[in-house]
C-alpha cells in the first residue's frame, strides 16, 4: 500500500470552455471547482488565472482575487500559482509575479528558466528569501540534467526538492503512457527530489496510479486531460478526481493526511 498527496490542475494556459463546458475560466467557477475537487479528495489545487479575453496570465491582481475567492471558498485548501509562461512571458515577468505575490508554493519550469540563468538564480533566491515552496516542472531529461547542474552551481538551493514529471505533451500532441515514468525516474535516481507525475490525455488515470504505486504523488486534472480512457467526455474535474481516488483505493493506495 502506498500513500500519496492529489494536487488538481482543473484548467491550465490553453483549454477553454469550448472545448470542455466545465472547464473554470473565471475566479468563481475555479473556486466552486476548487470546492467540489476538495470533497471529492484533491488537496491541493494549482491555480492559472485568465485575462479578460479568457487568455492565460500571470497578472498579480488577477492572481490576488482567484486565491481570495478560493480562500472564501475553501479555506482547508492548499494552493500552488503557476509561473508557466505558455509561450507568452518571459523570465523577468515570471519573476515580477514571484515578487508581487509571494505565494505559499508556485511551479517553476526549469526549461524556461533557462532561457535567462541570471534571472534564474533570482527566481530561486527570492523564493528561497519568501518561503515560496518551489515545484520544479520536469519535461525530460534535458530539464532534469539542468536542475543537477543547477543544484551543483548553486543556482538552486539545496532544500528545494520538490519536482514534478511531465508525462506527454499538450502540444503538438503526444499521450502519455505509464511507461514513459521510467526515464524520470532513472534520470533522478541521484537528485533525491520529492517528485508528482501529470499525465497528458486519456492514459492520465492509469499513468498516475503507477506514479503512486511507485512512490511519487499526483496531480490530476482538466489542464491535462478532459477524456475517459476510452475517449469520452469526463463530466468534470470533481468526477475524475473522485473516480481515481477510488481507483486508487482498490489498488490499495490512500491519501496522505495533510
């Protein structure tokens, strides 16, 4: 039996409401989705927030009224920004919003921070300064190589160990399947991180159990995947939270208490 941690991604930069009806765009729908995934046993919640055209963003403000009204909504909830630039910002506006929030924990992606090792090392050093706890975002070997080397140099600090893999990809479109962890977790063998697993498309349930079964935690999704295995709609982000909790309790797998 193996205990794990569920974190839900319930909508991501580029998905919109066409392409799933449930998907939260706004702050009250990521708030009442919050809500339900929390019931249904997700513990944390990874937070995008949209501009006004429904576009990704890392505005503060935008940011600052999203985690009030999931605060208000519910308070017993962890939750994590994204610095994700999705091919609209750069490493000094990624930094801009470490430095206006200052959140509890915020998801980095090492690829893209490599794009300015300078401000890099001040991405690391104000989160280390803020007390922000740092998910490194994990896409293959190339970006785990650049964490050891940043670990190393001292670029990143030592305590942060917390990572996330990246199974498959949004675009273009690659399904990910449960035996694409073992090269993660080869490539880490040495780097003792504290790692998760998402999982792009209709796999994402079965490529997060081996996750689980294999030591990591999870973190589940609309951002991901919207599909059924066998290709279907899920009716929403509480629903598929609450049919892999169960999935994972007939593997004889339960939630860490937080």
């Amino acid at each position: 039996m193996a205990e794990y941690r569920l974190m839900v991604a319930p909508n991501g930069a580029r998905r919109g409401r066409g392409d799933h009806p449930q998907l939260p765009v706004t702050p009250q729908q990521t708030a009442q989705t919050a809500a339900a995934c929390f019931a249904a046993g997700a513990q944390a919640l990874h937070l995008h927030v949209r501009d006004g055209e429904g576009r990704h963003s890392l505005d503060a403000g935008r940011y600052r009224e999203a985690l009030d009204a999931v605060r208000e909504s519910v308070p017993g909830m962890a939750v994590q920004i994204t610095t994700e630039s999705a091919g609209i910002y750069d490493a000094a506006a990624q930094l801009a919003c470490l430095e206006a929030l200052r959140p509890a924990a915020a998801s980095v992606s090492v690829r893209e921070m490599a794009r300015d090792p300078l401000l890099a090392a001040r991405v690391y050093a104000l989160s280390a300064e803020a007390g922000t706890e740092v998910q490194h975002i994990l896409y293959g070997p190339d970006c785990i190589a650049r964490l050891g080397a940043w670990y190393k140099d001292g670029t990143v600090p030592g305590a942060m160990r917390d990572a996330i893999f990246v199974l498959g990809r949004y675009t273009p479109p690659v399904l990910a399947q449960p035996a694409g962890l073992a090269v993660f977790r080869d490539a880490t063998a040495d780097l003792r991180l504290n790692w998760a697993v998402c999982a792009f498309g209709r796999h994402e349930h079965a490529c997060l159990l081996a996750a689980i079964a294999t030591g990591g935690d999870a973190r589940i999704g609309f951002e991901n995947n919207i599909e059924t295995p066998e290709g279907g709609l899920l009716a929403d982000n509480a629903a598929s939270v609450a049919a892999f909790v169960q999935a994972a309790r007939d593997a004889g797998h339960r939630l860490k208490e937080c």
